[in-house]
C-alpha cells in the first residue's frame, strides 16, 4: 500500500516541477501544488514561473507554496523578489513605495501518509544579494530566519530605494527530499510593524549542490565612485537651475512644460523621491500647465510613471488621450507619426512630423501602458509598420526620409520599433509581426555597429557628427540598451565606453553642454544616461552614504546624507580600541551637527561597545553642506576629566529638506487667481524678445525686459475681471542658465493698484527667489511697476525687468521673502573704511569657517580681491587656484530684516555665516554681484557682538576676483 501511494506521489511530482532535477551547481524552479495567501490577496503563476500578489494587500498576512517532488538532497532553496509593472514603482514589494518586510519564512516537510507526522526543518542561515539598512543592521535576511515573530526584526530590500529584483537563498539546517517523492510547504510571513508590507512577485528554486557557498548571491557591487561623483554634482547643478516656481527653462522657451517634466523624471530617475522638495515643486508646476506638444506629454507621462502609486491617474489619462488624438498630428496623410503638433495651431504646418516627435509620443505611451492605461493593440500596429517603413536599407533612420542618418535618430528609430515589439509580445497571435520588427532591431544594430562612436553623433557625411545632439544621442543609445536589456549594443559594451566618455565631458561646475549650450536638457540625458535610468526595474538609489576612514587612529563616522540625517560610528579608531580591549568603559558619544552639540548617547550597560553604532537620528533645518563630528568619552580615572577621542568631521551635502521656498511654490500653484490669458500687460519698452506679456505667462521661463535707453521703465498689467487680492509676488529677470547679474535688477520700484495712489518698496538683489509686495486688500483690476533704480548689470546694462508678476489671495505666514522699504550695509565692498579680511591661499584646516577658528597668523588686506590678470582695481591679493577669506564683524543691534549677501565671484564659492553654510555658487558670476539670501534661522544667529562672515572661491583659469558684501533689508 505503501509503495503504491509512493508511486502515485512520484508521479505527481512529476507533473509539477517545471525543469528536470538540477545538475551540479543548476538551480531548478518549482512550480507549486498550491499557492495561496491570506487576507483576501491572491497568487497568480506567470509564464515566467514566479508568482504575482493580486487582490488586497492586507496589513499582514501569510504566503504559502506547497510543492511535490522527487529531488534527492535538496541543499538550498533560492527566492527571487522579482519587479513587476503592476507593483508600486515596479517593486519588489506591494507597500506603496516598493518595499517589502519578510518577517520569517519556515519550511515544513509533510507525511506521505497519515501516520506520519509533519517535519519542520529549520534554517541554517540566510544571505541576500542587497539588504536595507538605515545605518545599523535592522534589515538583515538573518531575521527572516530566527524563529521568532519580532514585529521590528525583518528582512527589507529597501524598495522605496532600489526598485529592482532581489535575491535570496536559505540553506535548510539538514537537506531534505527523496527521490520516491516530497510534499512540502514553503510559508512567506509578513507580520512586521510596517503594514501592507507584503512582497509583490516571488520564484522559488531549489538545488542539491553541497558547497552552496558557490551558490550565495553576491552583495550588490558598490557603484563605481566616478559615477557617485559626477551624479551627484549634476543633480547639485540641475537643482540650482530650477526656477522659483519648479520649473526649469530648457534649450527653447516654447518647451519649457517638457524640459520641467525632463528635469523631475530625471532626478526620480537619479534616486530622488516624488516627494523630495524639489522634485514636489516641479511636479506641482506639471499640475498646472496644460499639455499642448508632443514633447511635453511624452516627458511628462514618463515622470509620472517614474512615481509610481503616487502619479495622479486622471491626469495621466487625459495626457494618454491627447496622445491617441493627436496621431497622426490630425491628418491621416503622415501615418501613425507626430509632429510637434503645429497643425492644431497653424494649419499650414498640419502635415508636419518627425522622428524625433514620434520617439517622445511612443515613450509617453509605454509609460502609459506601464502605469495601467490601455493602448489599443492597433495603435502599435501602426506605429511598427509605419516605422519600419523609414528605415533605410542599410538599417539606419533619419529625422524625416529627406533627411540624412544620424546615430541619434537611428537609435530614435530602434527605440520606436524595441517598444512596439515589446507591446505586441505580450498579445497571442503577433508572434510573426514581433519577428519582423526583431528584424529591424538586427539590422539597425548592424548600422550602428559599422558607424560606431561615442565620441560623438555619427552622421555619415559630416565632418564630426550632428555634434548638437551628442547628449541626446547618448540618451538615445542608453534608452535602447536599457529597454532591450542588453549588455551588448552595435558589437559593444555601450555602458562602459558610454559613460566614460559622458565622465570625461562633465564640467567644472557640475553640468553638461555643447557648443550650443542647452546645459539643463544635456545634463538630463547625461544623468539619466549614467543611471541607466530606463530600466523597468528602475534605478538604483544616490549614493548619498559618506565617510572618512582615512585616520585609523581616529573614530570613524558614516552618514546616509538624508534628512532627517541618520549617523553612526563606524569604528572607534585604534587608540579607543586598546582601552576597550584592556577593560575601559566608554560613557558616551557627543554628537555635533555644524559646531553644536545635539546629542549624546550613551551605551546599554552590557553592549559591546566595539559594535555599537551610537546612532544618530537629527531632523535637519536647511539645505546645504552639514558638517558632522563624534566625540567619545571614556569614564577615565576618578577625579580626573573623562578622555576623550575626536572623530574626523563628516561633510555631508543634503538637499532633501523642505525650506520655505519649496511649500511656498507649491501653495503659490494652488492658490493661484489667474491663469493664463486672463492677465493682459503693456510696457514703457521691450527689449528684443521679452514681451510685457512674458510677465504674466505663468511661467519662469520667460520675462520681460526693458530696452537699455529706457531711462524710466514700467509694466502695467490688466485684468480681465477684478479679483480679491492682498499681494503680489515679482521675480527679477535673468538671462537663460542663470547668468545673475548680466542684466540690471530692479531695485527700488513704485507700485500703483488700480490706479491708485503708488507706494514704495525695495526689492533684495536677487533672481532666484520671489519677493511679495503687500497691500490692503480688495478688488484688483489692474497693476502699474515703475522701476526707480536698479542693481547695475555686469556690463553696466541698464535693461532690466521681471520674469513673472502673480497676484496671491492671502499672505502666508512662511512665505520666504517681503519687500522691504530700506536697506542698510552691515560688512561694506572693499572700498568701505575699515573693511579688511584675514585670507590664506593655502587650504585651511577643518572649521576655518567656525567663529571659534584661530585666524591670527593669516594676513589681513582689503578687498576687492584679485590678481594681476584683472583690470578692475582690487586691494587684496588673489594668486593661485583657491582662496579663503573670513571677517568678524560687530553689530550693536538683533537682526530685525532680512540678510542677503551680494558676492562678485570667480569659478564657484561658498558662503557661511557663523560657521553655517548659507550660499554655494557654481561657475563665475560674469562680472556680476549674485544674492545669497541667508535664512530665517542663520539670520537669528546673528547677535549683538561679534559674528563671522567666511567665504571660500576658486580660480581655474583666467583673471581671479573676489568681493562680498552683507545687507539687511528692513521692512
């Protein structure tokens, strides 16, 4: 009877492995007699054998697979947390931003008859190819396997970071399974304190190899360092460049929508949250704005799939719809193709199209499709055919067929042709269409491999290539090895030597341009190129993590570079570690935070110190460098001061904190009282381009600007209808890139309210921020600003204008800026009596900026400073690459306006203001004076009595120069 009920289960088994038994060292996946879940999810098998969570996502619940079969020796059972399009950011897990938190996992060996008694098999250990950790070790694949329930002890493969496929292999305490047959069951537990944090997509597989160490999944190889590097100090760039309202301004100003939907998909792309303050302004900007162009909706549909569960669906939707109609740019004539589209404006452009459209329309579409929207299986029908049909016989595209072939457009080509085929793969009966566009891939491929480079856009014909869309050709070619998900591209590792040429080509200052400039959209192609940020399964998170182990005798301390900052030590430093080991007690870790003290922690009485992390956990108040430093103490002799080891300091940029300026541009796009159109505006002149109306568009983008013989400019802008307002909100004008200072700024002006009696304010010399301008509120018509006098431009330009005038219902309380009415010098320019500067050229020790630094053996002189190569008089010398310049000043009285420092700079500087950095600068300021607004609570930091302005600037070349002036504007 036995051996009966054996040979049935046998057969069983057989039925439901989907492999043969694994040979030496092969794993084999399962497919299981039952899959279930609780809480009302359930398990779907995919074609690719794993299994998809569908239905609710309860707050806890329980996976379980049961399995038969007929393997001898099973050693190991591997888990693969796949990414899915239908999981939040792709996954791995269901929570809403990815993650997953497996809290245990148990496997139980079942009886083939009932006289037997189930076999729980416990597990010898755990190992994961990538672990979360908020810098102590919380999130270790080990807690999976500990047999207990602990609600705060799990695995996580940080989700809300890497949204990409997990491994995980768990080796049993004893192998198990028998070749006449096993039934066993395999349960998933998802009971931590985080809720509905259950895994989204799981294959399971099991091997008989002995030495399963071979077999453990290796940890994630670190990224390499260059790339950390140059992506961080892009991002750095692209955030200086968004305009006050979240946008950003791109190479033309009719695409601004797209550049500012580029820009966010981009550093989502790069690992920022939807969430992080700057990428919430732009988003909030998207909102706003109607899509009218191809570009636009294709950018902007892929930065809301880029958040995933967040991405607002409606919008989405209509974005799609706009897509779908605009197909064919509204005449049949061009086939399934877009234009810009010019035909729903300008008749006589209707039967316009390009490639270049086409590829933004299809890339908009798929991240459709990925974001749940349903595209009609015909739509990519005829995109295919009509594609395929411009390609030339050599396998290369180009913008129109009048056009010659570049690299850039041939991958645009691909790229069309890559996405059809992957939509039309997932649809039964288009296996013969799917054959012919893999067809085209080939042949396309065998162009680019015959016209290889990526030194630059290959136009055959052409001395040096289409050498203005280089960056747009490496997003191209990125795009394609990414969506095919290979390795190989045109016969080569197209990463490898792609990147290294994006790495040689960065600037100084962070950014990435051509001869033509276009410096924001070319740094977003190199951004996105260097994350590969087109993988479906997204993309790893910054490497914001930092530490200095360079002193092994002193600690060491790592942050993760976020707020709120989580810190830790890393190691005690060699002294510190010899009187643990002979018996010494540490008593506490002081932590300071940019010169002050915010915590200590002190140890648990039976902890060992030599693996204690200490941990930090400090919400922070304010963008920019944060410098960190741990003190340890030991209880040292009785009677005697405690002994204490200072760690190397920490310099940590964070740019994750939401300022004042951030809720105030996202509350400003909702609170809004005109759109656009319902403003109308004249001006006393306009200089070139920079239309009246540019000030009241909706948008940072554009401006206006007065002509340079305008002795006594002025704006006035109309309503439509009257509207109850109290304020208004002005933004100085600056050239495209943010050249501050090459045009004048408005300084004092005159503000008239339906024609009524004018007032005065004074404006801060800034471009980057907006500045409300309060009146009594009541019914507002119309808007009259006279400028009176201005901050003089770098070339002694008299030009000067605004880039946006909004009109606001209500005054927040932390809006950023209030016009003042005056304003006084507090440290003078360098002709001011008195006014002298300690300066060094050689680098200056650690807290050179701090109040308490001994600055008395560096010479003191005046500034300006400068070298011999500038005309401009100076009185401070300025020789060699670097320079830091620090002042005490006094002041008698609290800080009762607001403090701007004006700085004329050579190639980048930084500002900080009692030890607090307040300002960093890219590039030159163009012979110019750049505002530095200092923030509320810096400000608060200046009291009576001495303070302490510092400031560091680079030369890289050329005439060096440097002053700097600190104001207060009083309301």
């Amino acid at each position: 009877m036995l051996a009966a009920l054996a040979l049935v289960f046998s057969c069983l088994g057989a039925l439901v492995a989907t492999t043969d038994p694994p040979s030496d060292g092969d794993w084999t996946t399962l497919t299981a007699e039952t899959a279930t879940a609780e809480g009302g999810a359930t398990l779907r098998r995919l074609d690719d054998g794993s299994y998809l969570a569908e239905g609710e996502n309860p707050d806890v619940t329980t996976y379980e697979f049961l399995f038969a079969t007929q393997v001898k020796g099973i050693t190991a059972i591997r888990v693969e947390a796949l990414a899915h399009p239908s999981l939040p950011y792709g996954g791995p897990g269901r929570a809403e931003q990815g993650n997953f938190a497996l809290s245990e996992v148990d496997l139980t060996v079942l009886p083939i008859t009932s006289l037997g008694s189930d076999k729980v098999i416990g597990f010898r250990r755990a190992v994961a190819d990538f672990s979360q950790s908020d810098g102590a070790t919380f999130y270790l694949p080990r807690f999976a396997v500990d047999g207990k329930m602990n609600p705060n002890e799990f695995y996580a493969p940080a989700g809300h970071l890497r949204h990409e496929a997990r491994e995980l292999v768990f080796e049993p305490k004893e192998p198990f399974g028998t070749t006449d047959g096993t039934r066993w069951k395999l349960r998933f537990h998802f009971r931590s304190s985080f809720p509905r944090h259950s895994a989204g997509c799981l294959r399971i597989s099991i091997t008989t190899r002995p030495e399963t160490e071979r077999l453990m999944p290796l940890p994630a190889a670190p990224e390499d360092s260059r790339i950390s590097k140059a992506t961080e100090r892009g991002i750095d760039w692209l955030l200086l460049k968004q305009e006050p309202d979240g946008s950003w301004l791109g190479p033309d100003g009719s695409i601004y929508y797209g550049m500012t939907a580029l820009g966010a998909y981009t550093l989502m792309q790069c690992g920022l949250r939807f969430d992080h303050p700057s990428v919430k302004a732009a988003l909030a900007y998207l909102e706003r704005v109607p899509v009218v162009r191809t570009y636009d909706a294709g950018c902007v549909l892929m930065a809301y799939k880029a958040m995933g569960e967040n991405r607002p669906k409606e919008r989405v939707k209509a974005i799609t719809r706009f897509l779908l109609d605009t197909l064919g740019n509204g005449a049949n004539q061009i086939g399934a193709r877009w234009g810009y589209p010019f035909g729903h404006m300008n008749p006589a452009e209707r039967l316009h199209w390009d490639l270049s459209n086409t590829q933004y329309a299809v890339l908009g579409l798929r991240a459709a499709a990925q974001s749940g929207e349903k595209i009609p299986t015909n739509v990519w029908e005829r995109i295919a055919a009509d594609t395929m049909e411009l390609q030339g016989d050599y396998g290369e595209f180009g913008y129109r067929p009048d056009k010659k072939p570049t690299a850039s457009m041939t991958l645009a080509g691909m790229t069309i042709v890559l996405i059809c085929a992957e939509q039309l793969a997932q649809v039964k009966g288009k296996e013969a269409t799917v054959r012919r566009l893999q067809g085209a891939l080939a042949r396309g491929e065998g162009w680019l491999e015959r016209n290889w480079s990526v030194e630059a856009n290959v136009a055959p014909g052409s001395d040096g290539g289409d050498r203005r869309w280089y960056y747009y050709y490496l997003y191209g070619l990125e795009r394609y090895g990414s969506i095919s998900n290979k390795k190989v591209v045109g016969g080569h590792d197209w990463y490898a030597e792609a990147s290294d040429a994006v790495l040689r080509r960065q600037g100084d200052d962070g950014s990435w341009a051509t001869e033509y400039g276009e410096g924001d959209a070319n740094t977003c192609f190199a951004l996105i190129m260097l994350k590969r940020g087109s993988r479906t399964t997204g993309v790893e998170p910054r490497s914001r993590t930092s530490s200095d182990a360079s002193d092994a005798d002193k600690p060491t301390i790592a942050s993760n570079g976020e707020n709120p900052m989580l810190a830790w030590v890393r190691g005690l430093g060699a002294e510190a570690e010899e009187r643990v080991a002979a018996g010494e007690c540490v008593k506490s870790v002081q932590w300071k935070l940019n010169g002050q003290v915010v915590a200590t922690v002190v140890p648990p009485p039976d902890a060992d110190v030599r693996f204690e992390r200490f941990l930090l956990h400090q919400p922070l108040r304010r963008n920019g460098v944060q410098e960190l430093e741990a003190t340890v103490q030991f209880v040292g002799v009785e009677g005697e001061a405690p002994i204490e080891f200072v760690s190397q300091p920490l310099i940590v940029r964070v740019d994750n904190v939401e300022e004042p300026r951030h809720r105030e541009t996202v509350r400003d796009h909702a609170a809004a009282l005109t759109e656009f159109g319902d403003w109308d505006a004249v001006a006393s002149s306009v200089d070139g381009g920079h239309a009246a109306t540019h000030a009241v568009d909706g948008r940072n983008g554009t401006s206006w600007v007065c002509s340079d013989v305008d002795r006594e400019p002025w704006i006035k802008v109309s309503l439509r209808r009257a509207v109850a307002a109290c304020a208004i909100k002005v933004v100085a004008a600056q050239p495209y890139l943010g050249a501050d200072g090459q045009y004048g700024r408005p300084q004092d002006i005159e503000v008239q309210v339906n024609g009524g009696k004018p007032f005065k304010v004074r404006l801060l010399d800034t471009t980057r921020a907006k500045q409300r301008i309060e009146f009594p509120k009541g019914g507002v018509k119309s808007i009259r600003i006279a400028i009176k006098s201005t901050y003089p431009g770098s070339d002694g330009s008299r030009r000067c204008g605004f880039k946006e005038i909004e009109l606001l219902p209500v005054i927040a309380a932390d809006d950023e800026i209030r016009a003042a009415s005056t304003s006084r010098l507090i440290v003078g320019p360098g002709s001011a009596a008195g006014d002298e500067w300690r300066y060094t050229s050689t680098k200056p020790g650690a807290g050179w900026e701090q109040p308490i630094f001994d600055d008395s053996a560096w010479p003191k002189a005046k500034g300006p400073f400068g070298d011999a190569n500038n005309a401009k008089p100076h009185a401070g010398p300025f020789e060699g690459g670097g320079l830091w310049i620090r002042k005490t000043f006094v002041t008698e009285k609290e800080v009762a306006g607001r403090l701007l420092v004006q700085i004329c700079h050579d190639d980048g500087a930084e500002v900080f203001l009692n030890g607090i950095q307040v300002g960093t600068l890219p590039s030159y300021s163009a012979g110019a004076y750049r505002g530095v607004i200092v923030p509320q609570d810096v400000a608060a930091l200046v009291k009576p009595g001495p303070n302490t302005l510092a400031v560091h600037c680079n030369n890289i070349g050329g005439a060096a120069w440097l002053d700097v002036l600190l104001l207060e504007y009083l309301p």
